[in-house]
C-alpha cells in the first residue's frame, strides 16, 4: 500500500499530539508515541479493580505518592486527574484575583496559561531562550509589575530552566514561584530534581509523558503551609481527608475546591510506571542518544540544530528534537518522514498570538521573537521507551535522507 502524509494544520496555540503530526501509513509505520506497559501494570489494574477500591486515596493512590515523592524530593504529593489540574491547584492556592499576573513563556502548552486565566489572572508571556527553549531569564524583571504574583518556570524537554537566576528574581520580589515539570520528572538542575524548586510543581502522567497512567498528573509541595488547604482544594472544598485520618468526626465544605482526585485504579497503573522507572528511563536515553550522536554530522552539514544540554542539567529524554534554519523545512521535513513511515511533530505554537493569548493575556515587554522563530522551525522525533533499535536506525536513516534546499 502506497505512504500517504497528510499534515496538519496549525490553526491553534496548544494543539493536542494527535492532530499536530503527520499521519504515516503503509507497512510498519513508526508512531510518534507508544505507551510503554510496565511490569506488574496489567496485575496491579487488575488487582485494584478488584479489590473494591476504585475511588481516589485508596492503597496503591498511597505507594504512588510514597515513590513520587521519594524521586522528586518534594515534601508532599498530590495525585491528580491531569498535570492540567494541578496547575488550576496551583492557581487557587495563590489565591489569584481578577487582573493579579503571573509571568510565563509564551512557548509552553496551553494549560499553562489557562490554569491562571481561569481565575481571572494575567498571563504575562515572556520569551524563550534560543539555545535551551526555557523562558528567557533575562526577561522577567522587565516584566514585572505591581500585580505579578508569580512566575512560572516550564522545564521544556525536561531540560531545567536556568533556577538559580529565577529563584533569586522571586525572592528579590516577593513572588511565588511554580514549576510546570510536565516534561521533567527525572531531569536535574546542578544536582537538585526538578520539581523541588518552587513552592509548588505540576507534574504529568499523560499517555505521552515518560511515566504515564492515560491521564493523570500531581501536584508537589515543597512550601508545608500550602498542604492542608491543597488537600481541601482537591476534595471538592471538603476536609474529608482530614475525615478518613480521624481528625474530624464529620467532613464539611470549609472552602473552594473541585474534584481533582483520579481514580485508585490509575494509580494503580502508575504505581507499576513508577516502580519499573530505572527500566522506562534507559531505554529513552538508549534512543536519545543514538538520535544525537548519529544525526551530528547530517544535522551540522544542513545547519540543522540538536538539543542542547548546559552543563549541571540533567534531562530525562523526554523528547528530542531538531531546529531546521528555515520555516519551510518543519513542514517539509515532517511530510518526508511521513512518507517513509516515520511519523513526526511539530510542538507549541506562541501562546502570546494565539486569540485566547490576545484576549486573555500580556506580551512582556520586548517580545518573543525567539518564541515565533522557534515554533516555525521545529520537529520533534518519535521517541518512546520500546522503540527498537531497527526502528530507531529506520527513523534515523529517514532523517538523515533529508536534504534541506539552501
């Protein structure tokens, strides 16, 4: 059966993965992502379903956030229905009223920004660096005003944004500072894990993240005074927790809050993620590295740039990427891909020029003209922890048979 590719238009900021790729068909197509199945998931699922507790905060919601927390350091650990959720957590611990702003790269996923413009706050979009993609640094001073409440730090690739910089700017200030450690968990900053930095830490466990369960996230807490209102905030506004711990005799609603509780049965899949995390993370080196050592030569000969890592981060190969030297080549290079059965993605478009951006947020002072200049440029690579050497050797005799027009 004949390739076909047909690519995506790229009419939104945010777009989900599943529409911003190239569909590549014919025989063993490579997909951008499979979730790996870890060791003992299909047992713990099972074991949960039929244990009689599915609801959230049962015994396997426990050894999640016992290994969650053991790996990032955190003081405490939320688990969440989405990374989504945990950041609207995060925005109502704040307690962010209409016109308060909180700075944040424009290149990042929508549910950055929304999870503070859901309670009427600013989304104030600063640029990108142009070497790690991280919000630039240098920028956010210049982009506070007296309504800043907070700054946002998304660790893009897992890659840590420059956090001793950003931790001296908001305690100079005054602000709070939060980790969107989507793309991070495992990733290192000069020793430290990422998601121990700020106060809080949204983390991810979507099908397409290193260690997922479907849908699912957390929050992390390293500030011990957020914990017993983050604990009310997630159960729909109620001390319930502090109900089944003894401490009350009756829950009650003592606040606002919502339903960000997911189910003991996902975390029971999570469970088995988490325990098997060794496993998933050096199978994703094992392709990240061969992608970068074996593209060198093609990707410098077409001035075609790799990842870059500075020196004290650590990442954990969440995704790799390539930066082509002209727009035309994103687009180009993800249709050749697809036609040789490897699919390719693009990644963010600019939240700062999306309708929702423009009408809800700030463009910081200056700009992002790296922002727009790097959304163009992008194609991220199929990357997943049971991608095979025959496949990783496909996806790379694929990309280095592209040969971008000068």
């Amino acid at each position: 059966m004949a390739r076909q590719a047909v690519v995506a238009r790229r009419e939104t900021a945010g777009r989900s993965l599943f529409t911003a790729t190239v569909t590549a068909t014919g025989p063993n197509p490579i997909p951008f992502n499979r979730p790996h199945v870890a060791r003992n998931e299909l047992a713990y699922l099972r074991e949960a379903v039929c244990g009689g507790f599915t609801c959230g905060d049962g015994p396997f919601t426990r050894r999640a956030t016992a290994l969650l927390k053991e790996f990032t350091r955190a003081g405490e650990a939320l688990l969440t229905t989405s990374c989504t959720h945990a950041l609207e957590m995060s925005a109502l611990l704040l307690d962010l009223r209409p016109g308060d702003e909180v700075i944040m790269p424009s290149f990042t996923f929508v549910s950055t920004a929304n999870a503070y413009a859901l309670r009427g706050a600013v989304p104030v979009f600063v640029d990108c660096r142009p070497d790690t993609l991280n919000i630039d640094e240098q920028q956010i001073e210049g982009a506070i005003t007296e309504r800043t409440r907070a700054v946002v730090a998304v660790h893009y690739a897992g890659v840590a944004c420059e956090m001793e910089t950003i931790g001296k700017i908001c305690e100079r200030y005054g602000l709070a500072l939060v980790e969107d450690n989507a793309h991070g968990l495992g990733g290192f900053y000069h020793g430290r894990p990422l998601g121990s930095f700020g106060e809080m830490a949204a983390q991810s466990f979507h099908a397409t993240k290193n260690i997922q369960c479907g849908e699912g996230g957390a929050l992390l807490l390293n500030d011990p005074k957020l914990v017993a209102r983050a604990e009310i905030i997630r159960e729909k506004g109620t001390d319930r927790s502090r109900f089944y711990r003894g401490q009350v005799d009756k829950y009650r609603w003592v606040d606002i809050g919502s339903s960000y509780l997911p189910s003991d049965v996902l975390a029971a899949q999570l469970t088995a993620q988490l325990e098997s995390f060794d496993v998933i993370q050096q199978k994703r080196h094992t392709v990240w590295a061969r992608y970068d050592n074996e593209l060198a030569g093609w990707a410098e000969e077409n001035g075609i740039r790799r990842p870059l890592v500075p020196d004290g981060c650590e990442h954990p190969a969440h995704l790799y990427y390539l930066l082509f030297p002209d727009p035309e080549h994103q687009q180009s290079f993800i249709a050749h891909l697809a036609e040789m059965g490897v699919c390719g993605s693009f990644h963010y478009q600019p939240l700062h020029a999306a309708p929702a951006g423009v009408s809800h947020g700030r463009l910081a002072p200056g700009g992002c003209p790296v922002t727009a200049h790097v959304a163009d440029r992008l194609v991220r690579l199929p990357l997943f922890a049971d991608l095979d050497e025959d496949e990783v050797s496909r996806v790379i005799a694929c990309a280095s048979a592209y040969k971008p027009s000068r």
